[in-house]
C-alpha cells in the first residue's frame, strides 16, 4: 500500500499545473467575455480555446486519456485520475488538452470497439482535436435510470440503417464543430432486452437530425456545447457504420461507463477543491462582528469537514481507478457506484458552503459558483441517479453476507 | 390556541385560489414564452401580466399586504400569511395581486413612514400597479451582514442631498416600469453607528444612476426585473425626499424587515409545496425495477419528510406572524430570525428532492424546479445571511439561561 | 387562529411548573441516590415517590389526561399536551402525577372500552395510584412493524381463556406495584387478519407469567419499572377478562395509540428543552481557546437549530392534538404519523450536541443527558418505527395528489 | 500509488481473522456470562480472558503494534492499522493480543521515552501481559480540550514528588491487573505554558490514591476495566520516576496520540464493519410489507451509504498512518485530526441504523450495537473533542492559502 503518486504521474500532473497557471487561469475572464460579448453568435467558439489547444498540443499534453493505447497519453486510469482533477478546476480546461467529455468517451469507444475504416474517419480528426463529438442515448419519454427502456429506433433497410426516435441531453451537439453522433438504439426489439441496443456512428450532417432546443442546467445554456434535444426523422446511415455488430450496445455501454464515471468524479473533485480554496480566500479577506470570518467556529467547521470529505472521496476515486486497472470495471463495479455517489455529493456541499461564504457574490457569475453547483448537480442525474447506484452497492453487500453463510452452513 | 384559519382568511385564500386555477396556471407557459419570444427585447413585461393584473384588481384581489392601513386589504400579518403561501407558488402571480417585492416593502414604508407629500407622489401609482420600484441597501465591496458597514455617501448640499455609491442586489431596477428607488446611504459619517444612515427616496429617471450590469442568479437573469449593479455618481435629490429625517435609516429598515421575511417565508413555503405537488406527480407516473418509483421506500422517506418539514416551517412562520401581530417585531425577533433560516433550508431540500424525482427534467426549464431553487438559494443570503440569525437566535437563548439563574440568585 | 394556551393550561402548567420547582428537581437526586444505594434491591421503588404522589394528588395535579371523561383533569388533548411536556423534563416526573406510560394507556382503555366490572376492579387503583400496569403487545420473533404478525395465543376454553406465549419490550412489569398486564393476542386465528386479534385483562399474579429477563436500553436497566421479555405459558384469565369482545384488539389499540404518540413527543419536547437549557448553561461556563465556549459560533449554530426545531416539533404536535380533539384520530392520522417521526428525532439531535458541549460529563451520569438519549431512542422504535410512520404520510400525500387529478379528469 | 496490503500484512491479518474466528467469535457469550454472573464480583476478570491471551501468544499474535521497535511486532502503523481493525470487531479482542488500550499507549510511551530501569519494572509485565495500566490525564473542573488547564499538582520534596489533584475518565483504574498510572500534572507551574506539564510513573499501590466513583457511558459501567473518577492526596514517587524529565508532559503527550488515534480509528472502523453486516443479515431474514425488509429501497439507501463511508474512513486512516510512517507525526497532523473527526461521525451512523434495522432488539443487549454506539460516541470527546480537532484542520487548510497568496505576491 503506497499512497504517493508515481512519479511519471507526479511528472505531468506538474506540467499541467503549471500549464493551468500560465495558460488557462489568466484566460479564464477572456474565455468568458468573448463568449458573452454582445452582438456574437452565442453557439461560437471563444478563439481563445482554440489558441490554448495548440499550446497545450506543442506541450505534449494531449489526450492524457486512453488507457493501454498508443493513441493516448499511455497512462493507467490511476495515473490519469490525478491529472482528470487538476484540469477539472476549470470548466474548459479539460478541452483545451484534448480530455473533455463526451469526445473522451467516444474516443475509447472507437479505439476498443470501432473498426479500421471507423478509427480512421472518427477517431483521427477526434484525436487531433479538429472535430467534435455528441453521444445520444437518454430519451426523455422513458425513466432512463433502467436502459432497457430505450425505444430509438434503428431499422434496418438493405445496406442502411434508418434512425427514428428523440433523444436528449445530447451533449455537445450544438458545438459547430461537432461532426460525429454515436447513438444508442434498438434494433433487435424481439431479442432478449440485454441484446436488443445496438450503437451506431452518425454523421452530424446526415438529413433528418433536428436538434429541436436546448436544454437549459439551471439557468446556463453551456454554450458553445450545450445540450441537444434532438429529433431523428428517418436518418439514414449505411451499415458499416454500426460499433461491433447488432446487438451490442449495453456490451460497449458498459466499456464506456466506467472510466467516464472515473473521470467525472475527479473532475467534481477539482471544482470541490477550487471552491474550498476560494471560500478560505473569502473568508480570510472579510470581517464581521469585529474579526476575520475565517476565525468564526463555524467557518472553521465547515472549511474542516470540506477537507476530509474532499479526501475521503478522492481516495475512494483513485482506488476505484487501481481497481479497474487492476482487475477490470467488472469487479471494480461497486467502487465505481460508490464514487458516482460519494463525489458529487460531497462536491455540492464544499460549493454550497462557498457560496454562503461569498454572500450574495456566490450566486452569481463573479466566481463561477453557482455555475460550478449546477454543473455538478447533473452528475446525481447523469450516467444512472444516485438512487440506482445506491441499489447496486447494496445488493452486492447483502450478497456478500449470503455468500458468507452459505459457506458456513455448508462447513 | 386554535390551528383553522379565521373565515375571512378561508374566504380570501379561496379566491386566490380559483383565481390561480382559473388565470395563473393556464397563462404560466404564455407568460414565459412571451418573455422568451425570440427578437423580444428581454426587459419587456410580458403583456400577458398587465391583462392579469387588471382581472385581480377587478375581483378585488389587490393589496392585500399592509396590514392596519386602510390602504390595504385590511388583514393582520396571520391573515395574509396563508394568501402569500398560495401566490407563492407561481413566481409570477405575487405580482398579479400587486403584492410582490420589493414593492410591498417599499410601500409598507412609504405608509408608515413617508410624509403627505411622499405618499402623493409614489405610494398611490405604486397601490395603483401602475408603476414599480426597488430597494437599494447592500453594497459589493463590504459584508453586507453588518449594515453599519454601508458607505454610500448621502452629503447635503443646500436643499439637495448628493448621493455618491456603489449598490448592488438592487431588484427590479432593471424593469422599465421602475420609477422609484428607495436608497440607504450614510448622512452622518461622524455619528453613533446606529443613527449614521438614512433612507431617501431617489426618482429613477435621476442623472446619474447607471444599471452597470444584471447580475444572474444561477445563469438565470430574472428578467424583466433583474437585479442590478448600480453605480450612484452625484445623484441629486431634493431634501424633502428623505423619509423621516437623518439618522433613521435602521429604524425604517427594521420596520421594514419583519413583515418582509414573512412574505418571503410563506412565498418559499408556496414554492416547497407545488415542489412537493410535482414530485409526488412524476413518482405515481413513472415505473423503474417492476414498480411505480413512489413505491420505492426510498421515496416514500423524502415525500413524508418533505410534508412534516413542510408542516413544520409553516406552524412556525404562522407563529412569527402572530406574534408580530400581537406582540410587535421587535418581541418577536427571535421567531422572525427562525423562519428566516428554517423556511429557505427546508425549501431548498423539498425541491432538490423534487429534482432528483424528475431526473434530467429537473434542472431544466420544463418544471421551473431549478429556477425555484435558484431563488429560494438566495433567501439564505437576502436580508442577512443564515449565520446572522443564527446568532441572533442564540444569544437570546443564552440570555433566557443568564437571566433564569439571575432571577434564581437573588431570591 | 391562535398560538396561546387558553386560560385554564397556562393555570394548571403554572401550577405544575411550581410543583417541579418546589418538589421535582430539589428530589431529582435523592431519588436516584435511593435507588442506586448499595445494598438496596434495585426493584424497589425509592420512598421519595410516594411521599410526591400524595403531595401531588393533594395539589390536585393528578390524573391530568384522559380528555372527555369525569375520572381525569378535564383536559383536552392539546390543553393537556404541554403540561406532558412539562412533567418530561424529569424522568420520574410523570409518575408523580399519576401521568405516567403505560399506565396512562392502559387506563385510557379501561375508561374508554372497560365494562363496568373491569372499571371497578382495575381502573379505580389505577387512577388511585395505589397499583400500576403493563402493556404486553409486541413480540420479539416477528417484525413487530407489522401488527398482523402477532402470535401469542389466547385459546378459549369454556369460561376461561388460555394464554401461550412470548412477549417483550412488557414495560414496567418489573415494578412490585404492577397488579395487571392488558395483552394483545390471536383469538381468532382463521378470521381476517384484522379481526384475529383481542386484548385481554391478566392478574399479574396469574401462575404461568414469567419474566425471564429485564431488557436493558444503552446499559440502562430503568429500574424499577424496567422492561420485560416475558413467557406465558398456560395462563388462564376468565373470560370476562377480554375487552369489548373477540376480535376489537386492533380497534383498541388505534385508540390506544393515538393519545400516547403526543404524550410520548411531548414528553420527548420537554427532554429536549431541559437539554438546550444544560447546554447554554455548560457552555456559558467553560472556557476555551480565550472565550466562552458559547461564544464560539459553531455553538450558535448548534444552540439556534435546537431552538428552531424544538419549536417546530412542539406546534407540530400541539396541530396534531388539536386535531385529534376536533376531527378524532383517524383524520389526524398523518399529524400523529408526522410527529411521531419528527419529535424523537429532533430531541436525540438536541441531546446529542448537548451531550458533545458538556465533554465527557455528558456520557456518564451527572447531567442524566446519556439517559434521555437512550430513553428517546426508543421512541423511534416503539409504537411504530419510523419507516412505517414515513410510510403512512408519503402514501397519504400520494392519496391527495391522485384524488386532485382524478377530481379534474372528471370535470 | 497501490491499494494492496503488502504480503505480511496480509499474511497476519488473515492469521488474526482466523483466531478470530476459531476462538473470539465462538467465546463472545461465555464472556458476558462470566462478566455478569450472579454473585461474582463486577471488577472480576472473566477467566476467559486469561485464557485466550495465552493462546493468541502462543500463536505469536501479540504485541502486534509499536513500529520500529524489537519489542512488537515490527509493524509500521499502517501494516498495523487493519489488524486493529479486525481485532476492533470484538470489545474484547485487543486485550486478547495484548494490544489494548491504553497499554499500547503506555507502552509506547515507555519504549520510546522510559530509562531503562522504568522499561525494567515495567515495559516488560505489561508486554508480558501480566500486568494491566491506566492513564490520568483530563480533569473534571476544567475543559479538557485545551490541555494546558490541567491542575494536578507534581510538587516536588527531596528525591520524591509529591501529587494533588483529581483526575477522571482514567480508564482501566478499576481493573484487578492494574500496577500502573502514567500520570500528567504540573511540576513548573511558573514556566511557558507548554513546559509546565510533567508525566510521571505511579504505582497503583501508593498510599493516597482513592478512586472515588466509576463513570458509566451511557448506561454501561466497562467492567472490568471502568473508567475511574480518582483523587490523588499526597501520593508520593521517587523522583526516578519522572518520564524524560520536568517539563516535557507535552512532548510525550504528542508522541502518545498520533498512534493512539489511528489504532481508535480502526477500531471503530472495524466496530462499523461488523454492525453493517449484523444490519444486512438481520435485513435479509425479516419481512414487512410483503417482502425482505433488505429489499425495500430506504435500506438500500443506508447500506449504500454505510459502505462508501466505511470505505472512505478507512482510506483516509490508511493514508494517515502510511504519512506517520513516511513524514512523521508532525506533518501528518492534518490527516491525523480527520480520522479523528471522521471515523467515530462515520462509525455512530452505521451502527444507528444498525440498530434501527434491528428493532427494539437493537437497544438492548443481544447484538452489542448499543454497547457499540455507547463506546464509540465517547471518541467524539476523548483526545480532544471535534471541534478542536477541526480548527486545526482549517487553520491549516487557511495556512495553505496564505502561503500561496505570499508565494504570488513575492514573485
């Protein structure tokens, strides 16, 4: 047992910190006044995002991500988690390295899953960061919390698929640079329900995809991504371009999942840690009733329990990422519940309480925490609720306990 | 001790009642697509408002704040309690009855405190609904906590006072039908603390004032009213237009206070109540592992929960009001300062469970629960934050002890 | 509406609170110095309690409960209900005054579902205060959550009924003073299930009744009332013995319950009180860190929460006795199901924090405050846990939301 | 970085469940019915007791703890700290491996500061297991949680120290065994606040030491250890017996903690590892409802949580003891408060809703939890309360800031 990060890892989370201190922090206002400025399209991307990817690109940190590839930065998920939480500080940071979600995961999709000819369409450009990508697979007529129940249709007509159906939370889709869907959707309806999904690639431009509107997080559009509603009326896609075969669909989910949930949390650790850092900056710089506000007990409570449970759910992150290197996101499945439950909670209460500290400052735009809650507060949603989590973990500890005394009886 | 509301209570919130369901809710998705409507100047009053306000005038649904002014609907703070609780339900429809902040509060003090002249020139157009105003007390560059720490500059000059200063949270600025700010600021540097300000009533139209900018409260800008950065550079007012005299600015504003953090409190609890309405809808509609989602225990927990919170906040807002009635504010501190911090915290828990109820749908527009979160989140900050009732709250309890055992050491 | 107590409780709670004053917490002491003195038979009862039951029953602070009957004080429930909380404040308190559990139930049911006879021979010495009783319902092999579950049987034969079975949690049995056990068992097991059950009257000196061991609560073992796991095996009681007849146990036992859960949560309300007041005592004479401990805001905090939702537990149960006396039990079901969850769990947080102010003194026996939490953890399990309370009003409030919509589909 | 307990950690912990289960969990009974015969003496050592010690040395698992030195196992805290953890599953269990406090605390303290006549007379009984010890060092009159108010009186006269004071939650005191008293007080009470304090060894014999009460928790006396309340009147020890020598009570006080505090930890860890499984198999054997009780989702909910908190506590403990191991005491003050503050929180809820799925049997003595919870809610208060164990943490988290903000500004 050695809780030290290795010193590759050590090596590159120091670049990229200092990265983030010469390139993205002083960036951030920038970022935010080119997307706002008045009189621009909403849904372009800020040119300073541009200019930062190719600084980080020349710097050598590019897709630190994909695990046992030579595509990738050639790290373990241990090794990326820590890295996955430095660039989590700052909402574009992640894509200005080339890690953001969903391209992430749609890019270990491709590499694992995808074929010759789809790696070379896809995956490239992805991979040089030229285009962007979308992942449809939530409904909004159907609790998504049970995947079974997704109705999107994909039929098969001779040497093409034809696509009906309305998905939404297809994030990034409004990017203009988003070029690629991949799509969940059933095409075996007859089959047994854990082979009736398949998932197909979807060119952005092909006729029949409406984005119908996009859906707000709390107040934010999450321009120049945002969150599609999208409509597909007969989209038509040739065969070849369906990820392993009819049928596969919860097989390459599940592939997906769990490092993205990884990633996720460390993310939501990053903004935990930044919003703690900037509460105690408030707190330190602000008097009442005649002394600091950092020196009220309750402050000291509050910064306390931020600390050990922004500890506790990143130990619990990294050693759900050891386990799936170690021996795989099957067994890991009750390390990977856990922290989808433990990070964003635990990151909600640190935000939560840094706005109190910032008064009527925190609700607003000025430091980026309300910004940062309604962010993380998607995550209890995304990727199964908290409440399907919840189930999973404990049914794997009544088993446990099954198991135990089926072994005593049988002594 | 009796638990029913009086009869003409029961009589009035019936009315309000039909006339929600018969003109509120059915015009909830006009009011909001009006003010969406693309090309729309976004700081236009919906048109569909004004038709509102005129058909609440008409069935006598009017001002029913104000208790013991003839202007007013004639009820005790009990009495309207229950009716701010059923108008609070519909962010919009408090406005409908003109009675929503901060106009309520503006016209409580023009009632009591204002001169003849005063009332003439702003109270009748603002009983009237046919103008708006707002309040412009904290400012961003101090803790706005402690109110001694105001420093926007009020200096006589002759018969004219010259107002210097930067404010903020200043609500509702920012609607063109505006016309009336009423601004704290200091007259008496030189003073006791407790008789440095004063509050003077500043006409909109006023060279001098500029909105700098909207401050968003979790991506949402609360349009058309908004809640502006104002900056106050040598506004000059007559010297007729200070309300009581120099000096008494806490004095009007802890008249003020009282009444107001009852509205806001029943509001929130009108707020909680729908959320509780909506989540109890999603859960009997939805079906997730072979059975409804109500029928989770999981969920069974936070609904009962809800409803005795729910319950709770209400019994103890109810009781602030009555005793505000009967003892006066400054008796019932304690229990105003309560509900000041068990209302939001309640409320903001029943929605956020609302939330989780209706999984993606929850943070995006479509059931306006982000929103209701957003700005109940504020309460926790508004009029003083949490900590500063907290410690109200205990002292008075710590001197309940101290004064038992005085009493006890004389005998 | 109206938050003060009539005329006639503010009276007799003044009168009370004198009594404790001059008698109650003078004796608190001696009381437990006589029951733990060495050499003593810890089933004893300590003389002082009977010498404060005659200086009570003198005072004519005697058999305050039973509301509508001529054999008690002549209170309502909720006139009654803050005189519980009164006597709560001291464990043995309630004794003195004839208005202890289970006696108070038991006699509740005599009067109420009592022949003639019954009244005569065990009511009387009740409300005389010359014997005392026991309650013989839940049993420890089955999930006594679920009243259906009950085993014991009670067998008729000829003019006697014969009882088998195994009982615990039987309170106060342990009592020398104990004269009757009212049980609830099967009479009629091929019945429907809400019909199989009866209660019946059993001489404590019935041969057959054994109490095989007291069961302690946290190491406490509550003498010398204690709480039994008791066997009967071949008890014979004459029928005349049963109450109402064959089959009404679970009808007696509703009306059993309901006036006991606000006699429980007040007395728990009155625990609570005790508790803040030892807290802001302790706190107001310690020092730490250079300042009273109470000047610590993370002690503000603690202190303001436990009065604000003391304050909600309390108007909570005092609604829900109202309700009782106007509109009866059954109606008020989700206010008796909401304090019953509400009231523990406030008390035990209250109790905690003061436990944690008062350092190592507060686990021991100097402030009683370990004792109060043990005693109040029960609540949370007795009479109902409180899933099954959530269950109640989580279904209750689903009920209203689907007879809204149903209402509205018919118009 | 690497989550695997190394080869001989695993290797003696599988070792010690093992014994566990071959001889602690099958004695579990006999134990309490040896303790609570009638007619034996409460302050008697079940023989039991004696018997499994000398079966756990001769399986060489003994004295398992002090790293760095012959003496003990030759475990570096963390190789330690889960064996603490599976030993922490029994109350008793320690003892058995002679690992029990406070003679581990003791004993270390002797190893690392005692001469080598104190290591003599005793070190070598107490690793032997042949003698039992206790510490004095809170007081009652003061608060405890700033260690410089302690009182007691070390006077020194010729070559003797003479001792007044009062001392209590002196644990152990009551056991037959004990020799030995590692006291605290001042000897220098003109010097610097931190050099004022002295320990010094008292054999238990010394004329003048009374102990005057035992202090229950909760309702549970700790027999046969106890928890002494103990008067030292003129108890007079060479001067030999000084611990480093005047003025370095502190010192030695640090020393003693930091291991201290993680064998607690993982103690209560292990306490919440067996409640969780108790709560599942009691869970999975009832039925409520018409189904398992396990099945129904509020339970999952809690025994989801109660494994991601277990989990956490026991990285973030893990962590601590590998940073004691690597960078000292000092500089792992951080991670040592959190557990602190962390495990018992953690540890007190899963044992509450362990006893909550446990019914009424959950209160009582059957299953342990109440004696569990009892034992643990005092490590909220030992070595320090939370609340002082938090300010450290925060002033420590505002450090960070400051010295990054002085970093920036020097450059």
């Amino acid at each position: 047992m050695d809780f030290e990060y290795n010193e590759r890892t050590q090596y590159t989370l120091t670049r990229i910190r200092e990265f983030m201190d010469e390139h993205i922090y002083p960036n951030e206002e920038s970022y935010f006044r080119q997307l706002e400025a008045p009189g621009t399209d909403r849904w372009q991307v800020p040119t300073v995002i541009e200019e930062l990817k190719e600084k980080a690109r020349k710097a050598g940190l590019w897709n630190l991500f994909l695990p046992g590839s030579e595509r990738g930065g050639g790290f373990t998920n241990l090794e990326y988690a820590p890295m996955c939480e430095a660039m989590g500080r700052v909402s574009f940071a992640p894509e200005v390295f080339n890690c953001s979600a969903p391209d992430t995961g749609n890019m270990e999709v491709l590499e694992r899953y995808g074929s010759e000819a789809q790696k070379k369409r896809w995956l490239e450009p992805l991979l040089a960061g030229e285009i962007r990508s979308a992942f449809a697979m939530t409904e909004p007529d159907v609790a998504s919390s049970d995947a079974t129940n997704i109705r999107t249709e994909i039929r098969r007509e001779g040497d093409e698929y034809v696509i009906n159906g309305r998905k939404w939370w297809t994030s990034g889709i409004l990017d203009p640079r988003c070029k690629l869907i991949i799509l969940m959707g059933r095409t075996n309806p007859e089959a047994p329900s854990h082979v009736q999904q398949s998932q197909v690639l979807v060119d952005r431009d092909t006729p029949g995809i409406t984005v119908e509107r996009n859906l707000s997080v709390f107040g934010y559009d999450d321009a120049p991504h945002g969150h599609g509603e999208v409509r597909f009326e007969n989209v038509r896609v040739p065969t070849s371009n369906i990820i392993l075969g009819e049928g596969r669909g919860f097989e390459i989910a599940q592939g997906r999942l769990g490092p993205g949930r990884i990633h996720h949390c460390m993310r939501a650790i990053g903004v935990a840690e930044r919003a703690l850092e900037m509460m105690c900056k408030r707190l330190l710089t602000r008097e009442a009733f005649g002394k600091k506000i950092a020196d009220h007990s309750v402050w000291e409570e509050r910064v306390a329990n931020a600390r050990i449970e922004i500890e506790c759910a990143r130990l619990l992150t990294l050693k759900a990422a050891y386990m799936m290197d170690t021996v795989g996101n099957k067994v890991a499945r009750a390390e990977i519940a856990m922290i989808k439950v433990k990070a964003p909670i635990m990151a909600l209460q640190v935000i939560d309480d840094a706005i109190q500290a910032h008064g009527g400052a925190g609700v607003t735009t000025d430091f980026g925490l309300a910004a940062a809650y309604a962010a993380v507060r998607t995550l209890r949603l995304a990727d199964g609720p908290d409440e399907v989590h919840r189930r999973t973990i404990a049914r794997l500890e009544y088993r446990k306990v099954q198991t135990r005394s089926e072994k005593k009886a049988a002594e």
